[in-house]
C-alpha cells in the first residue's frame, strides 16, 4: 500500500491529569448543559465582545450593563459563570477576556462547532440513551417528522439548516483543494459523486477540469438543491443526476463512470451499510476504475482535541441524524473496505483540517 500513514502517537492510553485535574474535570462535566448555555449566551449577547473590546484597560460590571439590553443581575450570574468556565478573568472587580474566551468567540472552526451543537443537537442529546437502546434518532423528533436527518435537510428549520451546512461544509470543503488532484491523476472523463449533497464537490470538479462530466448520486430532496446552484453556475451540460437511496437492495448505481468520489459520505451509515454500498460501488464500476474516500477518522487526528470532537460528532449520528453510525476508528473502517472487495492503494492522512483520503481499487 502506498501513501500509507505515518506512524502517530498513541492516544488515551496513559493517565495525563493529576487527581486535582482529575476532579476539576469531573465537575465541568457535572455541570456540562449549564457551561455550554451560558458560554452560548455570553457570546451571542455581545458581553464577551465588550470584554474583548476593553482589552488591557478591562471593563467593570456597571459598564457593561449600561451598554446591554439585559438586566444586571443576568449579567452578573453569566460572568462570574464565566469566570469558572474560564472566558473570563477578574482583576480588581474589572473582566478580561481569556485566552479560551478569545478562541470560544473568533476560532471559526469553535463558532462552527458551537452553533452546530446549539441549533442542531441540543435538545436532541436528551434522547441519547433511547437512541442507542433502539438504534434511531429520536433526538431528531425535535427537527421535524423524518426517520433519518438526510431526508429532511433542505427543509431544516432554522437556524438548524444553516448551522448544519456550515458544519459539514467547513469541514469536507477544505480538503477540495487537495483531493482534487489525487482524483484527477489518471484523467477520468466521467465521476460520480455520491451524496453529492448542495453539488459543492461537484463545481469544484467541474472548475478544475473543463472537460470532465460528474453524475450526482443523492435523495431526491438534496439532488433538487444541487441542481440549482450547478445551473446558476452555468455547468448543466457536463452533468448527469441520478435519484438513489443507496441502502434500497434493489437500487443499484449508474454504471460508466471512471471513479467514484465519497466525502463524509460513509460515515453516515452502520457498519454492515457501509459494505452493502461499497458491494455496490464495486458492481458498478470497470476494472481500472477507482474510489476516493475522503473521512475524519478520530483515531488519525494529530491532537486530542480534534479526535474529542469527532468521537462527540458520533453521538450526533446517534441521536440526530440515523441511530447507527458514527465517526470511525480507521481499523474498523479499513476492515468493512476489504469484506467489500476492495484494497486501499492510496492512504493519505492531514488533508484539509482533519481528513484521511483513501484511493481503492477492486481486489
């Protein structure tokens, strides 16, 4: 196999926090649903930007309520709150923003991830435990009557649309530009993306080579807005868009295309799914043809922090989005690529933010 992984450190196998760090840690997660409100609170009410605002000079209480629409008394609660989480520091009955606090408000990637878990999870985590009982979302009766999120997110509720779009494509569009050319090495004429979602991988392919035609495999819901915005762009003729529900036994997938392109796509499934698509990638594509799987894998992160918020991310596919998947351990998504019939001929990992790309090719 080449392009194999270098070798990382191995992570969360040795104890890192002493017993007072250990027990600190506890109580943050004890008191976990109120840290998250109040630290969504303090930002999106602008008290953190007055803090940040001050810089070394540091802003009192009183200056803060003259400036807020919110009483004093929640102003208050809400600062000496974040004074624990750590947003804030006091000195001298003056607040200052911390360095957490400084990422909490402008860290793009932290916003993302904030509004995502505020907008889109929140409510839904209560049902967690039934989820797993039962392997549906129940969590997702919050957004609307579907039985899996995909069948319902060009009609997401706001702003649990946007905050899910913003998400996902912070996430996959940073790794387009490096993907791109590993698709492209063996110059295929036709490729077909699967859950090509709004079509963003889609016009990327159709900007960096003049010439190539993608098919779009999706739910009709999602088809529908990909369409629109590959239109408006002015690409239509190089296109072909095909309505499948992958998971149907009798559904199989259009056939004449060189490569098969798949982005946060698999991670959506269970285990067992996983192989049943990939079987049917394997049927529908010729000798010579390729896959390309672009996934976060928690265990391939270079920081724990990255690899927290993938293994958090997984019970969001528990209780939002299907009941059954999550964001894979690597051995066990390279297990479900071989009972698939395929070999990885390609593995490579740090792309974009946090993503491993692997290129298959049949067994």
């Amino acid at each position: 196999m080449t392009g194999s992984p270098t070798t990382k450190p191995k992570m969360f196998e040795t104890e890192k926090k002493s017993a007072l760090d250990a027990i600190s840690q506890a109580q943050f997660i004890a008191f976990a649903p109120y840290i998250f409100q109040a630290s969504v609170i303090l930002r999106d009410s602008g008290i953190l930007h007055k803090v940040q605002d001050s810089r070394n000079n540091g802003i009192s209480l009183d200056e803060i309520a003259a400036t807020t629409n919110m009483i004093r008394y929640g102003i208050r609660i809400l600062l000496e709150a974040g004074l624990g989480i750590g947003l804030v520091l006091r000195k001298e009955d003056k607040y200052y923003l911390s360095k957490t606090g400084h990422f909490f408000l402008n860290d793009p990637m932290t916003r993302v991830n904030t509004d995502f878990m505020h907008d889109v999870c929140y409510e839904g985590a209560k049902e967690l435990k039934s989820s797993i009982e039962q392997s549906k979302p129940n969590g997702l009766q919050y957004l609307g009557n579907w039985e899996t999120i995909y069948q319902g997110l060009s009609i997401l509720p706001e702003p649990a649309k946007t905050s899910w779009f913003n998400f996902d494509h912070y996430y996959s569009d940073n790794a387009f530009p490096e993907a791109l050319p590993m698709v492209f090495a063996s110059n295929p004429k036709k490729v077909m993306d699967i859950g090509a979602n709004t079509g963003k991988f889609t016009l990327a392919c159709l900007e960096h080579n003049k010439e190539v035609e993608v098919g779009l495999v999706d739910l009709q819901v999602q088809l529908n807005v990909a369409k629109q915005n590959i239109e408006e762009a002015g690409f239509g003729n190089r296109v072909q868009y095909h309505e499948r529900n992958v998971l149907h036994k009798d559904s199989e997938l259009p056939t004449g295309y060189d490569v098969i392109w798949m982005s946060q796509f698999l991670d959506c499934f269970a285990d067992d799914e996983i192989v049943f698509i990939l079987e049917k990638c394997h049927r529908a594509l010729g000798a010579d043809g390729r896959v390309f799987i672009n996934e976060t894998f928690w265990d391939r992160q270079r920081f724990e922090a990255s690899a927290l918020s993938l293994q958090m991310t997984s019970l969001y596919f528990t209780t939002m989005a299907n009941g059954n998947s999550q964001m894979y351990d690597s051995k066990v998504f390279l297990e479900l690529i071989g009972k698939a019939g395929f070999e990885v001929v390609a593995d490579t990992d740090n792309i974009g933010l946090s993503h491993t790309i692997l290129e298959l090719r049949k067994k």
